[in-house]
C-alpha cells in the first residue's frame, strides 16, 4: 500500500472511532447553539435538560441523531485532512525554510518524538495546518451544512440524500453557507492544533523511531512509562493522545466564537442570521459576550476526546504500517 494509501485509511478509522464515540457531544452542541436569543439559566443547566428531554423522547439513541450526516462529513473528512496535512508537510519539509532546527544525538539516541510524520518549524506548522483545513472545509462545507441540520430539531429531513438534494437545490450560496465563519474557526484552530500538538510532543517526548530498534522516553513520561512497564507503542500512543487532548484545549477555547457564528448561519434561516458580521452583531446585541461561547464545554469535549482518539490512532497506525514494511523490506 503506498503512502498516500496508508494515510487515507488510517484517517478514515480515525474519523470513524472519533465520530461513533463522541456523537453525543456534537448533537447537544448544535441544539444548544442553534436558539435564537434565549436568556438562559446556567449552561450547564441548559445542555443537562436539552439531554434529558432528548433521552425521555426518543432514548438514549437520540443522542447519537445525526450520526449517519456526521460520517458522511468525517471520515472522508479526517481521511482527506489527514492525507493532506502529512503530504503538504512532506513537501514542506524539504524547504529550508520551514524545515525544523533539530536537536543533536547522544549516545546512540535520537531527540523528538515517536513518530513517522514530517518536523516542521513553528511556522512551517502554523501555516500548514491552516491552509489544509481550509481547503477540505471548502470541499466538504456542503456536508457540515447537512450535519448541522440534521443535529437540529428544525429540519425534518427523512433521508441523507433527499437532505442533500433540497439543499443543493437552493443554489451554491447554500451549499457554502458558513463556510466564512468556519474558516475564520479552522484556519487559526488547525494551526494553532498543529503547533501546539508538535510542541508537546517534544517537551515530552520520546526518541525518533528507527525501525528495528527500541523507542524509549527520555523526559516526564519516561519515569511514568518505566513504573507501569508500559510497552513503547503503547508509550507512543499514550503520548500522542495526551498532546493532542492538550492542545486541543487550547486551539478550541481560543477560536470558539466563530463555531457558535458558524452553527447559527447554517442551522436558522432569519435574515439576521444571513452572513458572518450579522449573525455576530445579533448574538451581540441578544446575548452579549456570553452568547459566543454557547457549547463551548460541549465543543471542548468533543474536540479534546476526538482529537485524543484520532490522533493516537493515526499515528499507531501509520507507525504500525511503517515498521510492517520495514520488516518486508530490510
């Protein structure tokens, strides 16, 4: 399987583990952002009784509402972004420009981390991850649209299809709706992710993988690893989970304001909700500061849990992909 083969498929598992297991997460953030200037009661109050209704009225399974639109828009989604992310990093790696300073070996030990994708600098990450979100949120911002609408309770859609059919029908301005507001999130959010998830990576990492030799930690996690005689691949995974969980707290607190801009445009039809700079100033003026961090618990949930999910079994499996073929081919 080639590269590019291997990426796909571990991005797809890895889109589909993170979309089944944290559906819940998702549907209660779009029911909560999608009201229309509601004074509320505590958030947490909010999503508590938004569950509770769901669960009462069509059980447990309705929290996972919208998980077929939500594979739809993920997996070919995390397949697509991941693939690309490693391919354009790739390519970026062999720029002297965004190429990484890297830290020089003793002993017979390398320095980084556990891991067969390409170092880039800061900004080399930075603009990376940006620019490929960007770029698949542009190919599949039709399907984010369907999701959206499918997580709400104000569309009565009865298929995927005949959904995506009555939406195409209303023209390409529909098929974009929100795409502004999901850029402004996603191009800040992946590469903020990017650099973050990196930099962790190496303040607590383990040495660069070389096939056929053993991986160890050289920094926190080594002591914890060696007291649990934790295998290296688990070692691995244990670290790429804890930085991406890690940074995603960060890249989502700092760029949520624009997903509660985003859900509002896709999910309500008033003409106060028709483009980016409306759709704030109606939060503004209905809800103040507050009415932009809507969900952000859900959101942060979500985005910690898949982003911890996805990432370990990315890289496990690329890695896993890597030494296979190493193996075949000494």
């Amino acid at each position: 399987m080639s590269n590019v083969g291997q990426q796909l498929l571990s991005g797809a598992l890895s889109g589909l583990a993170t979309t089944i297991c944290l559906q819940p997460f998702d549907f209660l953030k779009t029911r909560v952002q999608q009201e229309d200037g509601v004074l509320r009661p505590k958030n947490s109050a909010v999503i508590w009784n938004t569950a509770r209704h769901v669960v009462a009225t069509n059980g447990v399974t309705g929290l996972w509402r919208g998980t077929a639109a939500s594979l739809v828009r993920n997996v070919p989604g995390v397949a697509l972004y991941f693939t690309t992310l490693t391919q354009l990093r790739g390519i970026m790696a062999t720029s002297p420009y965004f190429v990484i300073v890297r830290q020089k070996v003793s002993n017979g030990q390398g320095s980084g981390n556990a891991s067969v994708l390409p170092k880039l600098s800061n900004q080399g990450n930075l603009l990376a991850g940006a620019t490929t979100r960007v770029g698949v949120g542009f190919i599949l911002n039709p399907f984010s649209v369907l999701k959206a609408r499918f997580e709400s309770n104000m569309y009565a859609y009865e298929s995927l299809f005949g959904a995506l059919k009555s939406i195409a029908r209303q023209g390409p301005s529909e098929l974009l709706r929100g795409f502004l507001a999901s850029s402004l999130r996603d191009a800040p959010y992946a590469g903020l992710f990017v650099v973050f998830y990196e930099g962790i990576k190496r303040e607590t990492g383990t040495s660069s993988i070389v096939p056929g030799q053993a991986v160890f930690f050289e920094r926190p996690l080594h002591f914890v690893a060696e007291v649990l005689h934790i295998s290296t691949s688990a070692q691995s995974s244990v670290l790429h989970s804890v930085a991406a969980a890690s940074a995603s707290a960060l890249a989502t607190a700092i760029t949520h304001p624009f997903d509660v801009i985003k859900t509002k445009i896709q999910v309500r039809s008033e003409a106060r909700y028709n483009g980016l700079l409306r759709t704030a100033h109606t939060i503004w003026a209905q809800r103040g500061a507050v009415g932009f961090l809507d969900g952000l618990s859900l959101r942060m949930a979500r985005k910690v849990g898949s982003s911890a999910i996805g990432w370990a079994v990315y890289e496990a499996l690329l890695m896993f992909l890597h030494r296979s073929r190493a193996l075949k081919d000494p």
